[in-house]
C-alpha cells in the first residue's frame, strides 16, 4: 500500500519528467501541409551539415496533406525534393518551429511557406513577384518543350526580360533590408551570377546583423573571391583530365573557339539539350570552333553515338577540380573561350552559340 509520502515523491517525479519532456521539445520543428500534383506518395526532406546528410522520406496521404516532425540545433536550410527531384523548393527550420507549406509544385517557385520569420519573409518576397514567377515557370516549360531552335531562342529571349525584372526586385528586397537572412537567400537565388562581382561584394558588405552572421554568407564571400578568376574576360583557368589513353588539357585547344560543357550524364536538362548541341556543333565544327564536353556525374563512359566531339568523364562530382576552378553551381553550364584563352561568355546556351561566333569572327575581319 502506497502512503501519502509515497505519493507525493511519485508526483513530484512525474512533474519533473513532465517539464523535462518539453524542454527536450524545444528542438523539435514540425512542418506540415498540402501540395498538389504530385506524381508520388512522398517527397524528401534533405538537410546538410558539415559532417552529414540527413534524408527524410515524407508520406503523403491521397489528398496531399502530410506533417512531420524532426529536430534540428540551429536554423537550418532544408531542400524538399519533388517527383525523383524533377521539382525541388527550400525550407528553413529551427528549434520549436511549427512550419506550414501549400501549393502546387508545378509551380514550385511559388510554394508558400509559412512559420519562422525567414520563411515568412521569402513567401512574402515571393507573393509580392508572383506574377513573374509564375511566368517564368511557364517559359521553362515551353523551353523544356520547344519544338525547334528558333523557338527555343524565343521563349529564351522572354526568359531572360522576366529573369532581368526579378533580380531588380531581389536587389531592391535587399538594399531595403539588409539585416534580413531572407536577403542572403535571394542574392544566392537571384543574383550571385547576374550581377557583376564588385556589386556583389558591395551587397554583401552592406549586409548587418543576422544576415552577417549567417553562415551562406561567409561561402557567398568566398565564392565571390574564387569567381574572381573564372569571370568573363579572365584566361580560362587550365585543368587536366584523363580517361584511359585519352588525356584531356585545355592548352591543346587552343586557336580555336571552345565550347566547353559541364553536363551529369542522368540529367534529364541535359538529355532534352543534347540535339540543340548538335545542331550547334554541325554549324560550327568547319568553323574554327571545337565542343569539350565535362561529364561530372555518370555511370559509364559509353558516350552515343550522335556526339561527335569530344567528351571527358570525371569521376569526382562536384568535388572535380575543373567544376571548381570554373565555379560551376548548375548543370548542364556553357562557357565559351576564345582562340587565344580569354573566356568570353558564362551560361551560353547552345542555340545562341552560332550567332554569337560568327558576330565574333565579323568583328575580327
């Protein structure tokens, strides 16, 4: 038989595990929500530390609602990858945080998410552009489609007019607001590689506060040191490659354009871009220019029979000395070099490749 003072010890324990569980609930985030078509019954949560990866699979219910929990020390940028990654958008999570996400992620641009004041600030950022946004995604789609070159010029060229319009509005969000982590997101969303390095740096040094002391940052600044070196008008940074007997160095090139590409064998941009390059590469291969293909990401090294020219595995990812050297951050990536060594366009696509060469080689006559 328990007596009183029994009881009362046994209260008092229980009062105590009580609050202790809910400080331990301190660290934990919840997000929770609904999206629409969706192709699969989950999506991935992927967060990355210094030392880890941590991949969560994410249920979600026939009508497209899902919660989950987790537990995270700071404030952290989580990606949420949709239908085998075909659509991806960014989270942010923190101790305590209850984070709400809606939408459609055939729109991912436009997924609002709500809860922590980072992700408040960026939904807001996002409504307040919805329209360009919106527009955007259409034109990646009608590109990803294009049925012939001169289409794919034209929704290209519409691309960029809505792309310029949206690095106004980030750059404007963040000379208002340079305290905001939100601000950090958008340089390296929007304007990192649109605007030239000495606006860069003044951006990032104006930033104050929380958006100082945030760690993406700190890697924005040193990114922007090692651009320094792989910038348009900079000598093409040399590297060397080999596969079996054949031996990639970019030395050997020169006199002649390069078109060189970085590419991952299994992206399907990639795929839907390979008969634009060959087109570009069957107008211009009598023409005093060579292709150099990159391939960062592969299975193997068996290259179709459709390319002609030139193409090097690299069996380090993202790690490759090349992919650094060139500060490469998206795939498929085209830069074009000059005879003599100089790089002279960033992001060229392979459509726009004839017309810029011969435009070049007029001005030299």
């Amino acid at each position: 038989m328990l007596n009183l003072k029994n009881i009362g010890v046994i209260l008092l324990a229980s009062i105590f595990l009580l609050f202790s569980c809910k400080e331990e609930d301190k660290s934990t985030f919840k997000i929770e929500g609904k999206l629409s078509n969706l192709n699969a019954p989950y999506f991935f949560l992927v967060m990355e530390s210094p030392d880890s990866l941590i991949v969560d699979t994410i249920r979600i219910d026939e009508h497209g609602v899902f919660s989950h929990e987790g537990k995270v020390d700071t404030l952290t940028i989580a990606s949420l990858y949709f239908d085998k990654k075909a659509w991806s958008t960014s989270v942010f999570l923190d101790k305590g945080w209850d984070v709400n996400i809606d939408g459609n992620i055939n729109y991912s641009d436009l997924i609002t998410v709500n809860g922590g004041n980072v992700n408040d600030d960026l939904t807001a950022f996002k409504k307040e552009n919805e329209q360009l946004l919106k527009i955007r995604t259409e034109l990646l789609l009608k590109i990803k489609d294009a049925a012939n070159v001169d289409m794919f010029q034209n929704y290209n060229a519409e691309l960029k007019n809505i792309e310029f319009d949206l690095i106004n509005k980030a750059k404007s969000y963040v000379e208002k607001n340079p305290d905001k982590v939100a601000s950090v997101i958008l340089i390296q969303d929007f304007l990192k590689s649109n605007i030239s390095l000495s606006d860069l740096d003044k951006l990032l040094g104006s930033l104050e506060g929380a958006a100082v002391d945030f760690p993406l940052t700190q890697d924005l600044k040193k990114q922007n040191t090692r651009t320094r070196l792989s910038q348009v008008g900079a000598i093409a940074p040399d590297f060397t490659l080999k596969n079996g007997e054949k031996e990639f160095d970019l030395r050997k090139y020169k006199g002649k354009y390069i078109y060189l590409t970085f590419v991952a064998q299994d992206g399907e941009v990639y795929k839907e871009r390979i008969p634009y390059m060959i087109d570009a590469y069957k107008k211009l291969k009598n023409k005093d220019t060579e292709f150099i293909s990159i391939v960062i990401d592969y299975k193997d090294e068996n290259t179709p029979d459709s390319i002609k020219w030139p193409v090097f595995y690299d069996n380090k990812g993202w790690a490759s000395q090349a992919v650094n050297l060139y500060n490469i951050s998206e795939l498929p990536y085209g830069i074009l070099i000059s005879p003599k060594g100089w790089i002279l366009e960033r992001g060229i696509l392979a459509p726009e490749l004839s017309e810029k060469i011969q435009d070049l080689q007029k001005d030299k006559k």
